[in-house]
C-alpha cells in the first residue's frame, strides 16, 4: 500500500470518528442542523483530501472548505436575521 493512500484513510478515518463522537455528545433538545454552506465546506475538504495527488487542485479545494466554514461561522455568529 502506498504511503499517501494509508495517509489518506486515515484521515478520512478520523474525520468519520470526530463525527460520530459530534453526533453522539450533542444536544438532547434540539440537534443543531447542517447548513448547506458548512456541508460544501466539509465536501470541498474532504475532497481536497481525496484529490491530493495533484497538488493545487487538493490545496484548492481545502482552501475553498475551509473558506466556506468561515463564512458560515460568521453568519452563525451575527445571529438570526430577521
């Protein structure tokens, strides 16, 4: 096997534990939804991290993830508009 492809599992693999550790200590009252511009957030890197191999366009991809996230963390943080 590869050295990157195991780099590669691994990461996806720890990534699919943080997230059922997430779901599994989250709020009892109400579960907090994913917005659509997090869930783009989370593909984009995730894909960045599948595309690896050709450089710029992995790095390109995580950098849009995690542009995507800062932007939902800012429109979160302003409140609910309205």
């Amino acid at each position: 096997m590869d050295m990157s492809l195991a780099y590669t599992l691994i990461t996806v693999g720890a990534l699919l534990v943080l997230a059922m550790l997430a779901y599994a200590t989250g709020k009892a009252g109400r579960p907090d939804r994913l917005t659509p511009l997090a869930g783009l957030a989370f593909v984009s890197i995730l894909a960045g991290i599948l595309l690896g191999k050709d450089l710029l366009l992995g790095y390109g991809l995580m950098a849009l993830g995690v542009v995507f996230a800062l932007i939902d963390i800012w429109r979160k943080s302003r409140g609910p508009v309205g």
